[in-house]
C-alpha cells in the first residue's frame, strides 16, 4: 500500500506543480489602424468647375493608394487620436466628358487622420499633387501638351468594417494642367466623390 502511495504522489506532485508554476499564455497586442499599412482602392466622378478651358470636362478617377503607419501624431485623454501618414497613389482617370481620353499619373501627399478611441471610424484630410501622362488632342481648349501636372484635395469619412477592413467616402478636389508649358495653358478644376475599400496589414 505505501509502494501505491509513492507511486501515486510521484505521478500527481509534479504535474500539480507544473500546472501551478507555468505563466498565463500571453495575450496578442491590439494593433490600431495607426500601427498599419494600408492599401485603398478607390473610384469616383468628377465634374469640371473651373480652370482657363471653355469645354466641359467629367472624369472617372481610379486609385490604388499605400498609406504608411502614423508619422507623427497627438493623443488625446479619451483615447483618440490625430496623426500624419505619408501616403502614395497609383492615378488611372478615364476623361468621360472632354477631348482627351485618358491620364495616367502618380500623387504624393499626407494624410491627416483623426479616429476614435475604439479605432472603428476616423475622419480624413490631404492636399497634395504629382505628375502624369495624358492623350492630348492638340484640340483648342484641350489641354495643351501630354506631361500634365496635377494637384489635389480631398476629405472623407472611413468606417472599419473588419479589424483589416475598411469602408471609405469622400470629397476630392483636382487641377490639371501643364504648368505653363504651352501657352494658352488649359487647366481644369473639378470636384466630385470617391468611394472606396482598405485593406491594412
């Protein structure tokens, strides 16, 4: 009986011991829109309201965009929080209305975002610009040369959808023109709405 005893306590000790001394599995970080990468697709419509041309202009922008973790950033006591990402976007725009048909280009800029504590919804800003390639006509009131600049605004809302999934609307400025490489220099204004998907990682 005692030789059972042995046996039984030798078996039972340790792994009440071990169970006792072994540490609590760690808990995975929460990692906020702010720590991620985020790739967007967007499109929209813009519709001419300005610029030095007489014709009527309406364009299908489509944008693939990286965006980086937050650059700089200002927390506040309710945990939410204002930060600057840089932010890079791939520029295909189909010229619905207007003598060209289409411009490809590359836009730079930061983009200013505010989210809320829960990381669920933000409110989002940039201005910013680049460069591009268009068919150009050689029509009067066209724009004047292929090598067109460009220069943006825009603002809009995100909603997460999924912890890596978000769902984005907005407003977006544009100004396209040559920078004065041709004389007349036919620039076009236009503003219209984006829609679009996010994926971060």
């Amino acid at each position: 009986m005692k030789c059972f005893l042995l046996l039984f306590c030798s078996w039972i000790l340790p792994g009440s011991l071990s169970a006792q001394n072994a540490q609590p599995s760690a808990v995975p970080a929460i990692v906020q829109p702010w720590d991620r990468h985020y790739v967007d697709v967007e499109m929209g419509y813009l519709w001419k309201i300005g610029g030095s041309t007489d014709l009527d202009y309406g364009m299908v922008p489509v944008m693939l965009t990286w965006r980086s973790p937050e650059v700089l950033g200002l927390d506040f006591s309710n945990g939410s929080k204002l930060f600057i990402r840089n932010r890079l976007s791939v520029l295909g725009q189909w010229v619905e209305t207007g003598p060209e048909n289409h411009y490809f280009g590359l836009m730079g800029a930061p983009s200013l975002e505010w989210w809320n504590a829960a990381g669920t919804w933000s409110i989002y800003a940039g201005i910013g610009g680049g460069a591009g390639w268009l068919d150009s006509q050689g029509v009067v009131g066209g724009q004047g040369q292929d090598f067109t600049l460009n220069w943006f605004a825009n603002v809009g809302v995100a909603h997460a959808i999924h912890e890596t999934l978000q769902v984005r609307v907005g407003a977006m400025f544009q100004h396209l023109s040559n920078g004065g490489a041709t004389d007349p220099n036919p620039g076009v204004n236009s503003l219209g709405f984006t829609v679009g998907l996010s994926w971060g990682f």
